[in-house]
C-alpha cells in the first residue's frame, strides 16, 4: 500500500478564461503521487456562496489573489501535513474548522476548493485509478446528460440581453458522444443563422453566440430554428434549457427587463416565463425569480414544476441544509452544483446526496471563469449526478470538459451508460 500521507502542499497563481488570476493547487502525498486543481470563478454569483479572496487595490483589478495562495502554502499547508489523505471527509472539516466562518471568508473559497479537489486527485493518482472510478467506488457510475449553451447573455455578455444562458439539451441522444455530436450541429446551425441575420459578433463569456437580439424572446425564435435547421425535432431530439438567472436583474419581487424596457411583478414574471413554456419546447429553467424570492419559486414550481425541471442555482448555493428547505418547501426540483460554491468537495458531495434524497435533478456546474481543469467531469460521473453544465461549444475551457466525457464514456467502452433524458428531474416523454 503506497503512502498517502499529505507531504506537501503548494499553491501558485495561474489564469482563468476572463485573463483573471486564480489559484491552483498541489499536492504531494508520501508515496509520491501528486494532485493538482484549479479554483473556477462566477460572475453571476449568489449572495450565500462562498466567497473568492481577492486582493483589492489597483492591480488586475483588485483580482489578484496572493492573500489566498499564502493562505494555501501557510496555515493550510500547516494544518493538513501529515494527515491521511484518502479521508477527504476529515481533510475538508480541518478545512472548514480553519477557516471558521459561514462562507470561507477567512481562507477563501478559490483556496479551499483548489486544495480539497487536488488531495481527491492525489488518492485517485495513489490508487493509480482514474478520478471518476476513485469517487464511484464501485457503486454504477453514468455519463451525464450535458446541457449547452448556444448563446451567452446577462452578466456573460455585458447583459446585452438579460437571459443569461440559452442552452440545449440533447434528449435524442443515445451516448454522450452523440449530444455533442448534436449539439455541434446546432452550435452551427445557430452560427450561420446569426450570420446570415447579419448578428454575429464573436461569443460571450462562455464561448455561446454574443446575443445580439431586440428581445430576450427573439433569442428563443433563433434557437427552436436552429434546432430544426440542424435537423432535429425541437422538444424531441433536442430540446431548450435557459439560466434566467434572475437574481442578476431582480429584487424584492420586481423584475427589469432592460432589453424588454419592461419591468414586472413576480407575478408577472411568472405569466412570461410560463408564456414560453408553452410556446418554446423548453424542458428545464434555472433560476427563475431571485434567490430572494422564495414566494416566487415556490409559486412557479407550484404552476410547472410538474413537466419541466426547475433548478436552484443561486437559490441554492450548493447548500445541503438549503436544498432539504427547498425540497420541504417545494421551490424547486433541481439542484446546480458549484464546488466552489461549497468551498470544499465533502460540502458539494452533501448537497448532492440531499438533491438525491429529495428525488432532486442534480446537474454538476462549471462557472463562467474557468481554466483547462476537468475535474467537475470526473464528479459528474463517478458520483452518477445525471447531468452536466459547462457553457458552450468552444473555447477551451469549455471543450476540455467535454472532451475529458468523451475519453471517459471510451474508457468504459461497452459497460458506458449514459444517463440521457431519464436524468431530467422530470419526463415529459
Ligand atoms: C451560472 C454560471 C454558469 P457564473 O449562473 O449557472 O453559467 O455562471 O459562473 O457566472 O455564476
Ligand atoms: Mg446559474
């Protein structure tokens, strides 16, 4: 048995998809295996996650992050030395202790998730085992089902619209490997459609289409079309997801449409969204009021919670204790989950097992500031979460991830299954 005691831990700067600094980690345990992970970043960011240290003051934007690596190659490095690493649980609570805060805001959350996830990435190396095999421990793992982003908007895109992401899902596919095969058809039928429209203006944060639209419904009208010019049956093959991230534009029950020069009610907010519900073939929505309108989630889960999925995301925060409220309260049935938004991987594996108590959809989430680390592929699959969000198709940050899926459904070879649209937190089919 090869040693896995901690021996080292290091932190250095490197840089994520916006040119921002983040932080990387890793690990050396005594056996010599070593781990490595990268902190992502939001920019929609809920009010409860926890929190990115940075620097402040002038340079890069007060982005930089020197106070978080020290934290990583001082006091934690300190703190975690010489303990075992294959228990992650007792690993992450020296974590939290250290920290002591509701929100890693002594330590920061872009420390503590690079840390927890390189000591992960260690084990697995010192198992010689690949992560998702490590994390599945022998339970039945699945290839998630990926939803996709084909335009970006809200805070990913100057909020020239005010959706956020207008993504697809492939609920025709059979294998993983044919959702993007389906999706890349899409991503270019949408393409050449915003060019034709003469609309095409390179991509927004997370490689989708820079939504240059006069509505925030005109993008749905692009998206079922290109859907069909690809050659598929919108609803069928390939249906609509959106993250309205409402809490970007939204507040104490009102809501402001900038591009709509509207401004509504909850209930108004409502009537619109059920609107395209019934005039898109949309199958899932994020966010759909604010995370501070739990009248509001509660009401919509409460008028189509029953035939599309409804996911909290910043209503949620990869909280276990918010999803078992959200579950006894009915204000969703879904749960997006951010290990940076948990600072740690003990603390997204428990509001996954929560959203999976609760009969929950749980979709496994990059962040909209990402880097080439593909470990959220090897969570979504070795702990059989069903479905994965990472933005669009292209640039690389995105691409790694679904290219990491692809390698993953080869190496499983014929034993692959892949979750598909069962995983949806509700089937309309
Ligand atoms: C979200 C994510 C990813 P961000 O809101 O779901 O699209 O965005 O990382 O900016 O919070
Ligand atoms: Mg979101």
């Amino acid at each position: 048995m090869t040693d896995t005691t901690i021996a080292s831990i290091l932190a250095r700067r490197v840089w994520d998809s916006r040119g921002r600094p983040t932080v990387e980690a890793e690990v050396r345990l005594g056996g010599g295996a070593r781990g490595r992970a990268i902190a992502p970043a939001g920019a929609s960011r809920g009010t409860h996650e926890a929190i990115d240290l940075r620097d402040g003051g002038a340079a890069l934007g007060g982005m930089d992050v020197t106070l978080a690596l020290g934290n990583v190659n001082g006091p934690i490095a300190a703190r975690l030395q010489g303990m075992d690493a294959t228990d992650q649980s007792r690993v992450d609570a020296e974590l939290i202790a250290l920290d002591n805060t509701a929100n890693k805001a002594r330590l920061g959350g872009n420390a503590t998730i690079a840390v927890s996830m390189a000591i992960l990435h260690a084990v697995a190396m010192a198992n010689d085992m690949p992560l998702y095999a490590w994390l599945a421990a022998g339970n039945p793992v699945r290839l998630p089902l990926p939803e996709i982003q084909i335009f970006g908007g809200g805070a990913h895109a100057g909020r020239r619209v005010d959706i956020q992401d207008f993504m697809v899902i492939a609920t025709g596919a059979r294998t993983f490997a044919e959702a993007l095969t389906m999706t890349a058809e899409v991503y270019r039928a949408a393409g050449q459609a915003m060019s034709d429209a003469g609309k095409l203006q390179g991509v927004a944060d997370e490689g989708g289409f820079w939504p240059v639209f006069d509505s925030n419904e005109e993008a749905l009208g692009m998206l079922t079309r290109a859907i069909e010019k690809a050659g598929y049956r919108p609803g069928e093959d390939m249906a609509i997801s959106l993250d309205i991230a409402a809490s970007e534009f939204g507040r104490d029950g009102r809501y402001t449409l900038g591009l709509d020069r509207r401004e509504l009610d909850r209930d108004g907010m409502i009537a619109m969204l059920l609107d395209w519900c019934g005039r898109y073939p949309i199958v899932s929505i994020e966010d759909p009021l604010a995370e501070d309108d739990r009248e509001g989630m509660r009401a919509f889960t409460a008028a189509i919670g029953g035939r599309i999925q409804i996911i909290g995301d910043d209503y949620l925060v990869t909280s276990a204790g918010r999803v078992d409220a959200a579950a006894s309260d009915r204000a969703c049935n879904a749960v997006l989950i951010k290990p940076n938004q948990a600072g740690t991987v003990t603390e997204t594996r428990a509001a996954l097992d929560a959203g999976q108590r609760a009969g929950f959809g749980t979709i496994v989430s990059a962040r909209s500031g990402e880097t080439e680390d593909v470990t959220i592929v090897h969570l979504a699959t070795g702990w059989n979460a069903g479905q994965l969000k990472v933005g669009s198709f292209a640039r690389s940050e995105r691409m790694a991830k679904w290219n990491e899926a692809l390698r993953v459904e080869e190496a499983l070879g014929p034993d692959a299954v892949f979750a598909g649209r069962a995983a949806l937190a509700v089937n309309p089919w």
